[in-house]
C-alpha cells in the first residue's frame, strides 16, 4: 500500500504474509495505536485502490507524518520520494 517492499522485511513469510494476507493489521500497529495500517485503510478500503501509487494526492500527509524517529528530516524526505517513485511505478507498469 504505502511503498514498503514487503519482502526486504525480516518478518515477512514468517509473521506476516503482506497487507492484502492480514488486511492491513500489522503487528507493529499497537506501537503506533492504530487497530489498522492507516496508508491500507485509506487505499484500499476508503478509496478502492490497489496501492497509494494510484492516488492522485500522493505523498499525502501520511507519507510525512508518519516517520521513524531514528531517520533524520534528510533520510525520511529521501525514503518518502523514493516510496512514490516506486509507487508511481507499479502504476505506468500496467499501462
């Protein structure tokens, strides 16, 4: 959904399957206080998307929001724009 590539995660295929397997219900969400990934429950189940690539308000205010303490403002503006150029990707890859 939100440009993470579920496969570089050391937990997937052993704790998680990937957002569309758990439906957006990650284990990391009781560390934020979400009860469901907010980048899932805005693509896919608020908009019908297969992903934020497909949105028009893409980096929406939830790609700066939310960002990992340890990053630098640098790193995360980085790891923000490389997210949309993967996102934005996937789409021109179906036209």
């Amino acid at each position: 959904m939100c440009g993470c590539i579920c496969s570089d995660c050391r937990i997937y295929g052993l704790h998680c399957q990937g957002c569309y397997a758990i439906e957006g219900k990650a284990c990391w969400l009781d560390e934020v206080g979400l009860a469901i990934c907010d980048f899932y429950e805005c693509s896919v189940i608020e908009k019908g998307l297969t992903h934020c690539g497909e949105c028009t308000e893409i980096p929406c205010q939830k790609f700066w929001q939310n960002k990992n303490p340890k990053w630098t403002d640098e790193e995360h503006r980085r790891i923000v724009e490389e997210r949309v150029v993967l996102l934005k990707g996937l789409v021109q890859s179906k036209i």
